[in-house]
C-alpha cells in the first residue's frame, strides 16, 4: 500500500499562484508515475499534469504554459506550481501515484483549490 499526503491548497484571487505539494510513503518500489488531478463541482474527474520516474511530463491542454509539474522520485515527493490561475481551476486537486501498468493506483484525500475573480 501507498500512502499520499497533500498540502498546500487554498483561496486564491484571479492571476493568483499556488503551490500543490505531495509525499508518498508505504511500499513506493511500485511506482512509476505521480501526478495531479482534479475534480470541479458537477464535472468529472480530470488530469492536470502527470509525471514519470524518467521525467517525462504531460499536462492537460487547459493548463499548459501556466502549470509546471515536478517530481523527486527519491524522495517519492510531486509538487505542482500553479500560476496565472483562473476561477475556472477552482476544484479538488487530488494526488495520484500508479504504477506503469496501472495496476497499482493510489489517490490522495485531495485539497481543495479555490479561485475568486
């Protein structure tokens, strides 16, 4: 089992940066990719950004150029830089841990990110 553990959510103005962070603990030998995903009220569950132990990254095309995604697979930590965020960011960011099969598939209890224009 794989335990994730965020922080760093909160309220924010238009324009606004934040700053996702998460650590993962347990049996992380199984894990090859981390990242981002988040959840608006009435919508489903989306990716926001994802990265791999080997750095590859891929980002939703809603938030590419104001998204960075970084991750430090030897400490088993992901951290997501927000930047010029948009009411329409307001949602759960939820961490996620897998491994390359999927066959591992760990969330995190999720944070909330709110964006007040």
């Amino acid at each position: 089992q794989v335990q994730l553990v965020e922080s760093g959510g909160g309220l924010v103005q238009a324009g606004g940066s934040l700053r996702l962070s998460c650590a993962a603990s347990g049996s992380t030998f199984s894990i090859n990719a981390m990242g981002w995903y988040r959840q608006a009220p009435g919508k489903q569950r989306e990716l926001a950004a994802t990265i791999s132990s080997g750095g590859s990254t891929k980002y939703a095309d809603s938030v590419t150029g104001r998204f960075t995604i970084s991750g430090d697979y030897a400490k088993n930590t992901v951290n997501l830089e927000m930047n010029s965020l948009r009411p329409e960011d307001t949602a759960v960011y939820y961490c996620n841990a897998r491994s390359v099969t999927g066959f591992y598939n760990y969330w995190g209890q999720g944070t909330q990110v709110t964006v007040s224009s």
